[in-house]
C-alpha cells in the first residue's frame, strides 16, 4: 500500500502565493518517482516546481529526473524565490 505524499511545511504558502500572484497551480506531490511538488501555469506556459524548506535537499530519484527532464523544473525554498524564478524564466526567454 502506497503511503500518502509527504510534503514540505512551507507547500501550502508557497501554492497559495503562487494562486493570489495569478498563477494556476496543481498538486503533483502525489506522484512520486521525482517528480516536483507542483506544476505552475502562467500565460501559457508549463513550470514544475520543487519545494524544499531551507534546509530540505533533494533526494536521489529526485535528482535523477531533474536530470533527466527537458523541460522547465525549477527548485524554491519560498514564495519569492518561486516567483522571482518564473519571472526570470519568463524574461530570459522573452516570455509575457
């Protein structure tokens, strides 16, 4: 029988954030296997997020898919962090 997910304390600040700064958000900690923690969208785009605590590190499996993954994954300890990495992705790319 599969556990129930484990998420970090600050998962719940950091997804209700993103929803007030007009973000849609879902949860993906369930998944497992690496996955992130969330899947953010903002004016069309795709963004997977990982959320660890300040001191939070990533496991193995999840090392391996941010290795392995092609598209946007980024990793945040704190809403500001969450928002100023999508910000920057949207800049760097010339992204509205």
């Amino acid at each position: 029988m599969r556990r129930a997910a484990r998420v970090d304390a600050n998962h719940k600040q950091i997804v209700q954030g993103l929803r007030s700064s007009g973000c849609t958000v879902q949860d993906l900690s369930a998944v497992g296997k690496g996955c992130p923690d969330i899947l953010v969208g903002r004016n069309g785009i795709n963004i997977l997020i990982e959320i660890k605590t300040k001191k939070g590190k990533l496991t193995s499996r999840q090392v391996e898919w941010h290795q392995a993954w092609r598209g946007n994954a980024i990793v945040v300890t704190s809403i500001e962090e969450a928002i100023h990495a999508i910000n920057e992705l949207f800049e760097t790319r010339k992204l509205q």
